[in-house]
C-alpha cells in the first residue's frame, strides 16, 4: 500500500449489531484484510474479514430527501502485491439498503465526507448512562443537603425546620429508592421477619376473641374519637354542643350506611373501623397540630403559588392588567391548563407514580382492601374520576362488584388536582381543599365497603398481586402488559380483552422527554378547561332556565321567589345542621344546605363559585365558612355520574352493565364521604384554624 493514496472506505452501521465496513482500523503495509458487510440466507447481514485479493462488493445507497439518488463508481482496491481489483459497480436505484443498516440520519451514504453516525457520538454516553445518573443525582442530593444545613443554621428561628426537612428527605429519599430497593429491603429485613414472628402470638389471640376480634379496634376508635373531639376548650363559635351535632352526625351517617348495607354480614369491619380512624387522625394531624397544620399549610400555600405562574403567560397573551379583572376565563382556566402540564411532567419523571404508590401500598396493608382499590383510592385526589381508574385498567374486567362499586365512590368523594387550582383562584382556602382531599380517601373506602361489603374473592388481594402503582402506570403508558395472576378463568378473559384503539394507544404512550411531556400536559389541560367552561356555561344557563320557570310558577302562588337554591336549601336543612353548622347564627343552616344542593345538582364549581361571590353568602359564621368548604369539596354531582359511566365503561365495555347499575348507589356513599370530613372538621377545628383558613 505504500505510495498509494487510497480512499477511505465508508462505514455503514447497523443499530442493533453495531456492525461496520471497511477498511480494517489496524490495517498497514503488510496487512491484507478488510470487513466486509455480507449476507447470506442463514445468518443474514453480518461482518466479515475477506482478503484484498478477493476484492470487496460495496454496497451503498445514498438516500436524498426524494427517496434514491443517484450512482456508484468503480474503486480501485489495492492488492499486498500492488495490484488492483476492481470492485464493481451498484445499481443503487435497484439494490435498496438493508432495514438494519442506516447511519445517525437513518440513512446510507457512499460520500467520502460523510458524518460519523449517531452510535459512535452517543455510544459512550449509553455505556456509562447508570453511572452518570447516579452522579448526577448525588449532586442534586448534595446541593440539596447543603440548602438545608444552611437555612437550619440561619433561620432556624424564624422560617422553621420542619418543612425544609420534609423537602429534603423527601427527594433525597425519592433519589435513594431509584437506585436502591429501598422497600423490599424493609420488608425482607424488618416486616417479613417481625410478621413471621408475631403470626403465632396474633393466631392465638384472634382465637381467643374469636368473633369479638374487631372490639379492641372500635374501643381504641371511640377512645381517640371523644379525646380529640372534647379536649380542647370550647371558644365562641366553637363550643362543646357544636362539636357533640358533629359527632352525632358521624355517628348517623355510619349507622344509617350499617341498616342499608347490602350484606351486613360479610361487612369488613377493619376496612370500616380503620378507615374512620385514619380520617379522624388526619383530621387531627391538620387541625389539631403545629407540625400537621404546617405541612399542609405549606403545601397549600405552594399550590397556590404555583399556580399563580400561570399568570405570566396569561400577562404575556394579554396584558397583566387583564389579570386584575377577576373573570372566570382569565384567572381560572389558565391555571388548570399550567397545573395539567406540570403535572403530566412530574408524572413523566414518575414522582406521581411513586407517591401513588406508596399510599396504595400503606392502605391496602392497614385497611385489608385489594391492590386496585387500593391504587385508585390513592390516585383519586392527585388525578381525580376516570384517570385515576386508568391505573388498574387492565384488571377493570376482572374486579368484583364491590370493587367497581369503591373505584366509582373514591372519584365522587373527593376532587382532582387538576381542577383544585380553579378553587384556590376563587378564594377558596388551600388548606381546606388539600386536607379534606387526603381525608377522602379513608372515608372512602370506609362508608363504600358499608354499603357494599365484599362477598366475592378479589384477584388483586393476595400481597403477590398487590403491584406497585408506579411500575403499572409506566407499564400501561409503554404498552406493556400488567401482570395478572394467570387462573383459568382470567385466562380466558384474556382471550376476549377487547383490542385497544391505535389513536388511544398513541396518545397515552410515553412521552419521549421532559418538553415532549410538557406539550401533552398542556394539550390535555387545554382539553380539560375546555370542558369545564362549557359545562359551567351549560350549567349556569339550565338552572337559569329552571329558576325562572319555578318563578313563574311561583308567581300565580305568591311565592315569586321560588327557585331550585330556595328548594334545596329547606330539603337539606337537616344535612347541614348534622354536619355541625352554627345553628345559632342568622340563617346560616339554610345557606349551607343551600350550597350542598347546589353542589349536587350542578357542580363543586358553581356552589364555590356562589360562596365566593355571593353576598347573601357573606354574612356566614366562620364555623359554618369553613364546613362549607369542606362538604363542596367532592365531584358528587350529577354531571360526574355521566363521567364516570362513560370513562369506566370504555375501560372495560363488559362491565358497562355493573358499573351503570352500581352508579347511583356510589354517587350517594361518595357524597356522604365528603359530608364525613366536614362532620370531622367541625368535630375538630379550633379558633386558630378558623381565622387563619377563613
């Protein structure tokens, strides 16, 4: 080869061999071997050492824009003796190029200055992918570290440390659990063992108590109950009787839940009992305590200014003095939109998932539901009805009446995140809306397994079946099937799944980046304000029109008066006053009963919408102010019913019958477990928390 200047040869590259030709890197003088990119009908297209001598076809196909260009010369190749073999030709025009062999472009080149393919840019950044994401997200830990020892050290006194240390253990902890198995390290390590240990010891004593097992739970119940309830001092507007019409109100809805159970018998006293504890201690954990009403004060205060971004963009679309206007179009559906987006990015880098997930888990093992009750119990606040079901959407042709029954009651009983920004823009209290939102989901599950207890056997109970909600939604997102305990029967419920939509498939695939989910994000809250304009529109002008045929009726009565608000509000004047309303002040049970019809009948969004902007609704007491907020804060409405029936029954059209027909029954439990929570909050709430939320 000396004194010869000889062409470099082109590399082709296959992505998934990673295969090149030509000339041989450690090729010299002496040397005679150069790679070939062969095939044959065996082994296909492979790389092979051939002799020069033997000369080498090359096969190129440079592909424009237009599809194929244009033509391949002759090369001369030279031989270890000096002499040349000529390597023939192509018909690029007739030999296309090889599906596996592309370069970065995703196209074949035969030009001398053509670019080193994508493979050879990137291929050190994939193989040491795992390590630089570990640094990288040690330096997010590490910064994040020093930020909280040094505002420990400066502001301690005055800002706190128990809200920058929850931010930072929680994404250090988040950080932690990406690389290490964080929760099957605890249960191998500590609850596997200690269960294994203590399974004796609790056989013996569930034998001994025998049908009576459940009466420790419901003393210690009753026990913290009336200790939080009576403990603190009464104060004006807060007194001991109000606080005792609460308790009884609780003690009425639960009982008249008990005599209309569908089976009273095979009612899960632990799901029933324990999710009435856990509300009322989430109840105390926010109104009761510094640390609890902290955290959620700060995380309302955070979702408040965060939504309050979005009047950048809305400043930069209009002006900013558009912003002071106040009107329903500019303050709120700008919100949703911005809220929608950000969420679907968190959801993207799967913080969503993992929170999710891990209350699922938390539920499930302290209430004894199944895995998909479980998830949508616990993704029904952060995605509210209908998406959050699209977590256990594989399973929805496989769940129990009872189970159907709890999905459809965790969606009616509280909101979605993605429409609580529209009620902090109307003034309502973040606090308010944010824990009545976790305290739903306890209430939930227990007035749901109340009513409609579970007489069949769940497939998705068992611990081994009890999936991590994170891992399904990527899965779900990806295309990926969930797993399904394979019995005969599910076996054959397989066979008969019905075939996704292509559309539907790609437009619930997983973005390709963080942008790539940010525009999802706001086309799907582009979507959802959309919709909430237009049933608000609707909405408003139907109860217009009933309100003003009521007043003509009423008219030829002497009642001129009459409408739907007037109606309501004398129907569901018992409801308000056993919710604990200022009975004692002016009109006020009234009023509230008033709101909670109008939130039946129309929507959360018109009855905030009246206790915000009202007058007639100003003059309410503070007590009777804040469970308002706590008894509206629910899509138990007649509209969801419609939502929920057509969202469920896509996901499984085998079960449109059940779900239809179990509907009604849910709407009432859910809206009843919204009316739970404000009963707690009245039984609960002090003189601090009344100023400060109302």
């Amino acid at each position: 080869m000396s004194g010869q200047n000889v062409q470099a040869e082109p590399l082709f590259v296959s992505e998934s061999h990673q295969s090149v030709t030509g000339p041989s890197p450690g090729a010299g003088p002496a040397s005679s071997k150069t790679l070939r990119l062969a095939r044959s009908s065996s082994a296909g297209w492979h790389v092979e050492a051939v002799g020069a001598d033997a000369g080498m076809d090359r096969e190129a196909d440079n592909h424009n824009d237009n599809g194929i260009a244009a033509q391949a010369t002759a090369t001369q190749l030279p031989s270890h003796d000096g002499a040349t073999g000529e390597t023939k030709a192509v018909d690029v025009e007739n030999t296309p190029l090889p599906a596996d062999v592309k370069d970065g472009n995703n196209r074949g080149s035969t030009d001398p200055t053509w670019s080193w393919p994508r493979q050879f840019c990137t291929a050190p950044l994939r193989r040491h992918r795992r390590l630089l994401r570990r640094l990288a997200h040690a330096t997010v830990a590490a910064v994040l570290t020093a930020w909280w020892i040094t505002g420990l050290i400066l502001h301690r006194g005055d800002l706190g440390w128990v809200v920058p240390f929850l931010v930072w253990f929680a994404v250090c902890l988040r950080l932690l659990t990406l690389h290490v198995p964080v929760a099957t390290t605890i249960n191998d390590t500590l609850v596997r063992p200690t269960r294994q240990r203590t399974a004796p010891a609790m056989a013996s004593v569930q034998t001994w108590l025998g049908r009576y097992q459940h009466v420790p739970l419901i003393l210690f119940t009753v026990t913290v109950v009336l200790a939080g309830t009576f403990s603190s001092p009464a104060v004006a507007g807060n007194t001991q009787a109000n606080r005792a019409v609460s308790l009884f109100g609780l003690l009425l809805f639960l009982g008249g839940f008990y005599a209309t159970s569908r089976d009273p018998q095979h009612i899960n006293t632990r799901a029933v009992v324990g999710g009435t504890l856990a509300q009322f201690l989430l109840g105390v954990f926010v109104l009761k305590t510094k640390v609890g009403y902290d955290i959620f004060n700060f995380v309302g205060d955070m979702a408040k200014q965060l939504l309050g971004y979005a009047g950048d963009g809305t400043a930069f679309l209009t002006d900013r003095s558009v912003l002071s206007a106040g009107w329903f179009l500019v303050s709120v559906v700008p919100a949703i939109i911005f809220f929608v987006a950000f969420v679907q990015l968190l959801s993207y880098w799967g913080w969503i998932q993992w929170l999710v997930g891990r209350c699922a888990t938390v539920f499930a093992a302290l209430l004894g539901i199944s895995g998909a009750e479980a998830v949508v119990a616990a993704a029904s606040p952060f995605l509210g009805q209908g998406e959050s079901a699209v977590l256990v959407r594989a399973y929805m042709p496989y769940l129990t009446q009872a189970e159907i029954h709890q999905i459809m009651t965790s969606g009616f009983a509280s909101i979605a995140g993605s429409v609580m920004s529209a009620y902090m823009q109307m003034g309502i209290s973040p606090l308010a809306l944010v824990s009545s939102c976790v305290m739903s989901i306890p209430a939930s599950i227990a007035l749901s397994k109340l009513r409609y207890p579970e007489t069949e056997e769940p497939i998705t109970r068992s611990r081994d079946t009890l999936y991590d909600a994170g891992d399904a939604a990527r899965n779900l997102e990806e295309g990926q099937p969930l797993p399904l305990p394979l019995s005969q029967v599910q076996v054959q419920a397989q066979a008969q799944a019905q075939v996704v939509d292509t559309t539907e498939e790609e437009e619930s695939r997983r973005p390709y980046n963080a942008l790539h989910a940010v525009g999802k994000g706001s086309w799907l809250g582009l979507k959802i304000a959309g919709m909430v304009v237009a049933s608000v529109l609707c909405i408003m002008g139907l109860l217009g029109l009933v309100n003003g045929l009521l007043g003509w009726w009423g008219s030829y009565i002497q009642v001129p008066q009459l409408s739907l608000e007037l109606i309501l509000g004398y129907l569901l004047y018992p409801v308000a006053f056993l919710l604990g309303v200022d009975f004692r002040h002016g009109d006020d049970l009234r009023k509230v009963a008033q709101l909670i019809g109008i939130k039946i009948v129309a929507n959360e969004f018109v009855a905030y919408g009246d206790l915000t902007s009202d007058p007639q609704y100003g003059t309410l007491a503070p007590r009777s102010r804040l469970i308002a907020m706590y008894a509206l804060c629910g899509f138990g409405n007649a509209s969801a019913v419609g939502i929920q029936i057509g969202a469920l029954s896509q996901l499984a059209p085998g079960r449109s019958g059940d779900v239809a027909r179990l509907a009604l029954s849910a709407l009432i439990t859910g809206i009843v477990a919204t009316l739970t929570s404000a009963s707690i909050a009245g039984m609960l709430m002090s003189n601090e928390v009344l100023l400060t939320i109302v």
